[in-house]
C-alpha cells in the first residue's frame, strides 16, 4: 500500500511539472449545448455521438464543404414538466435527404425521414416547419443529419416547438396572402380600361408593377411553392428578380405618370437610367452572385440605396414645381423603400444587430403602394379624360361656330356641305333657293345697317315655328337656301317666302316699299337616288329656276320636278328633264 501511495505521489508530481500527463476524465454533451460536425456520407450519427470530442460545441464556423452535416441539439436542460418538443422550425434552405433523431433518456430513439419537398412551409416561404418523430420517454437530445446542404446553420438556430405556428398544408397566413394577392391583381383590370381610353402607357407601366407585386407576394407568402410543382432553385429566382423588375417597373410608371409640366427629360431619363440599374443589378446577383461572393448583400442593397435616393429626388423636386401626381408616388413607395432602409442596415451596417423578416411587412408594404399607385392612376385619368373632354367640346364650339353665319346665327355655306348627303338620306328632297328683291338698292340707300337688319329679317321669316322637316342655310350675301321634305315642301316654302314682306313690314321703318324675294323651288324626290344627281347639279337648277323668276318680274316662284335625269353626255352638256 506504501508502495502504491508512493508511486501515485510521483506521478501527481510529474504530471504537475508537465514531464507526465494523467489521462483526461471522459468527455460529455453539455444540457443545452448545441454542437455540430461534419464528415463524408458515410459518417453513422451512432458512432460520431458516442465521441463528444468529435463535436465543435462553440465554433459557429461550419464547414459546409463536407457533403454531411450533423446538428446536436441538448435537451437535458428542460424542466421534467415540460412536454417534448414535436416540430422544428427553421430558416428554409435546400437540401437532399434529411434524418432526424430523437434520443430519450432512457436510451431509446425514434427516426424519420425526409426530402426537401417533404417539409411544410412555415409563416413565410423563407422558414420551414419539420415535424420531429415521437418517443415516450422524455427526450434527450435531437439530432440532425443533412446531406446535400450549405446552410447547416439554419438547424442549430431551428427552433424546437411543441405546437407548429402554422399547420401543415395551408393555413390562416396563406388564405391572408392569396387574399392580398388578389387584392394587387384587382387595379389591373382598371388599367387596361384606362388604356384603351386614354393611350397612355402608364396604366400598362401600372399593370406590370401590380403583377409583379403579387408574383412576389405569392412567391415570399410560400404560394408558389404550395400550388405549384417548380424547384427550390427556379423560387428562388422568381422570388428574387420579381422584386427587380417590379421596381424597374415602378420608375417607367412614374417617368410616364408625373405631369409632362413638371417633369423635365433631364428627370425622365434619370428615372429610365434607375429602371435599367434596378434590372442589372437584380440580373447580376440572381444569375451570377459568384461575382460578388460574400459581399452579395453589400453590393444589392447598397446599389439600391443609391438608386431610390435617386427616385425620392425627382418626385420631391416634382412635388415642389406643384406635380399633383408626386405625392402619391412618394408616399406610396415609401414604406417598401424603408423596408429596404432596414435591410440595408440589418445586412450591411449592422449585420448582428437583429434578425429581421421582411415577409408580411414587404406584403402590406406592396399593397398599400398598389392602393395609394391606383388611387393616383384613377385620378390621373379623370384630370386627363376632363381634359380632353375639354377640348372636345371647345372643338365643338369651334366647329359649331365655324358652321354658323355670324349675322343671321343661320347655319352656312360649309355646313351645307357638310350636312348634305345626310340630310337627303334622311328624305329632304325638295330645294328652295331664294334671293331678296332689289338688295343692293336698299344698302345703297339706307346704309348696310339696314340691309343687315333686312337679313336677319329674312333669316327669321326662313326659321318662323319649330319645323323639324326644314333646313335653312345663308349661302352668302342675300342669298338663302331651304332643304325641305315632306308632301307640302312647296306651300311650306312659298309661306316662308311671303314671310319676309310681312315681317320687314312690321319690324323695320324707313322702307320706301315693301321687301320682297324671288324664290327657285325644285323637288328632287323622284331622281335622288340615281348616281351622278349631286348638290352641284342640283343647285344650278335651282339657281336657273331661282334667275327665271327674277327674269318674270321678282317677288314671285319658279318651281320645277325632276322626273327624268340625264348626266353629262360626252360633249359635256348636262341636262336634267322634268
């Protein structure tokens, strides 16, 4: 015994001289702990868990090179109340098989298996739900074998959960996102009524932001995923370019939108050179981030900083010229913009600061651009519509007065001509054409004031009642004309004709004597439709039987019915035969 006593003495006193080491108490999992290694495929979890010195316990680097990664987490720690964890909830990363281990305390183990399109989609299509196989026996530890993964790290900071935040399939969040997607598709049918009223581009500029609002709303909410079959990696470039080209589309809507007043080419092109920027920089880190490597986040969000400073620029200084427009864009963009704002700094300045998942705040952020972009749409239609409805009715006017004689307020030569077809379509078919009585004489006599008051006379005799089957024109000087229709066309006209003595008569003073007119009065009605039989020829009929009367004394009527009509032979004679 004094011998052994002696020896362990000496050796106790070696080993604290450092000339002996004494073997080391057998290494342990720590309650809590969560540790991680990694080797070829073939690497057992059975074997590797039974040599804790094996495991890295504090190292957060992982080397994600090794096709396997295991992933112990302890839970030893938890109170013995404390019912076992039955879901894993997890940062969503692609992987190629999944194993999961739970381990009790009494030493028995339940597994399960999955690929990566076997997992559940979390509250956003970022996060995975992984149900954890059940055992009896309070648990000890979980452990995860991945093969086929570079994101090992999203298992360490999994979160073991006993009730899943969202059920299997689909639940209240993604009937919330289909709900908002539908929300961001409404205000496209809105814009193409828009363009085809007004053809402008930007209600379809409008249109292509609003669906790429939802492709990437449905893509990040895990729609996509849900009702479709396509891979992790095609996702994965749907919901990161969909942003890009939305945002791209944004800047073509506001250079198109703003009003051309207070939007310069200076400003139209800086929007347009965003546009392209928003799309390069998107292409370049979604189909080549291996240009950037780590310094991906620094070089997207960064770019897009400059980028919607420039945006926010030209609308403030549109705003301030007094744009009606701007303050929409502004404010509407404003809360997607600031997202950006805090991704750029969780990511880029302050990358330890805290996590931050912009899902649902992305979402309504989109909407609430998609309601504030339409409301503006909306407005900027009827300000446009009100505009040129404006200008359709001044051109109106203009039209209308254009047609008008200015004295006798009578329609004139040029809306003869414009009205003429359509009024013998309509069955006027009886022409009259009158000249006043000795007119030159009466302005010689008692000045062109009185032969104005003369012809508004006329003008007034000519349009007596309400008689929708006669048209009257002033033609020029003293000269009117009458399209009439109806069996009676000739009393009518004749009445009319008469009206002019009585009614200068009784209006005017000073008239040495009575003011009459000679009238030509033709019914056409029986060779109207024959081809050849136009105003023209018409007219100089009228016009002959019009001299006729002239010829037999004045103050009386010529009239004539053509029967029979004979166009303009070779020898360029014209004659129409009654």
């Amino acid at each position: 015994m004094a011998r052994r006593a002696l020896a362990a003495a000496m050796l106790a006193i070696l080993a604290s001289l450092g000339l002996f080491a004494l073997p080391a108490a057998a290494a342990e999992f720590k309650p809590g702990s969560i540790c991680h290694t990694a080797g070829p495929t073939s690497l057992d979890h059975v074997v590797i868990e039974g040599h804790p010195e094996r495991w890295i316990c504090q190292d957060s680097e992982y080397d994600w090179k090794k096709p396997r990664q295991l992933v112990r987490i302890d839970l030893r720690d938890r109170s013995v109340d404390q019912p076992n964890p039955r879901f894993a909830e997890l940062d969503r990363h692609e992987f190629d098989h999944l194993a999961v281990i739970v381990k009790g305390l009494d030493g028995s183990s339940a597994t399960r298996n999955y690929a990566f399109n076997e997992t559940s989609l979390g509250f956003s299509s970022l996060r995975s739900i992984i149900s954890l196989p059940e055992i009896q026996e309070q648990a000890a530890s979980v452990v995860f074998v991945i093969d086929g993964t570079k994101w090992p790290e999203a298992f360490a900071n999994a979160e073991l959960v006993e009730n899943a935040s969202m059920p299997p399939l689909a639940g209240y969040a993604h009937l919330l996102a289909a709900l908002i997607c539908g929300l961001l598709l409404a205000p496209m049918l809105f814009d193409f009524g828009y363009y085809r009223a007004l053809r402008e581009p930007f209600p379809l500029f409008h249109a292509l932001f609003c669906l790429m609002a939802f492709v990437q709303t449905a893509a990040v909410s895990g729609l996509i995923p849900l009702l479709t079959p396509i891979g992790f990696e095609t996702e994965l470039l749907i919901t990161y370019f969909s942003v890009d080209i939305m945002i791209a589309a944004t800047m073509l809507f506001a250079s198109n939108f703003i009003e051309p007043e207070f939007f310069c080419r200076r400003k139209r092109l800086l929007l347009m050179g965003i546009a392209v920027g928003a799309l390069t920089i998107g292409s370049l880190t979604t189909f080549r981030p291996d240009l950037f490597a780590r310094w991906i986040d620094h070089a997207y969000f960064g770019t897009y900083m400059i980028l919607l400073g420039g945006y926010f620029h030209v609308l403030w200084s549109c705003w301030r010229m007094g744009s009606r427009m701007a303050p929409y864009l502004i404010f509407g963009f404003a809360p997607f913009a600031g997202i950006m704002l805090i991704q750029f700094t969780t990511t880029v300045v302050s990358p330890n600061a805290y996590g931050f998942d912009e899902t649902w705040p992305q979402n309504l952020a989109l909407l609430f651009e998609v309601v504030a972009t339409a409301l503006a749409v909306a407005d900027r239609f009827i300000s446009i519509k009100r505009e040129r409805d404006q200008a359709v009715s001044e051109a109106r006017s203009l039209e209308v007065l254009s047609e008008r004689d200015e004295l006798t307020g009578l329609f004139n030569r040029r809306a003869l001509t414009t009205r003429y077809a359509d009024l013998v379509a309509e069955g006027f078919h009886a022409m009259a054409l009158l000249d006043i009585d000795h007119f030159k004489e009466i302005n010689d006599l008692h000045g062109h004031p009185v032969g104005d008051e003369v012809l508004k006379c006329m003008a007034e005799a000519l349009t007596v009642g309400s008689d929708e089957d006669a048209q009257v024109f002033r033609i020029g000087g003293e000269e009117f004309l009458l399209l009439l229709r109806g069996n009676d066309a000739r009393q009518r006209a004749e009445a009319r004709r008469r009206a002019l003595t009585a009614r200068t008569f009784a209006m005017m003073e000073g008239l040495e004597r009575p003011v009459t007119a000679s009238m030509g009065f033709l019914d056409f009605g029986a060779v109207s439709a024959e081809p050849g039989v136009d105003f023209g020829t018409l007219y100089t009929r009228a016009d002959q039987l019009l001299y006729a009367a002239k010829c037999a004394g004045r103050n009386r009527t010529m009239d004539d019915r053509l029967e029979l009509f004979i166009p303009e032979d070779e020898a360029g004679g014209a004659i129409a035969a009654a």
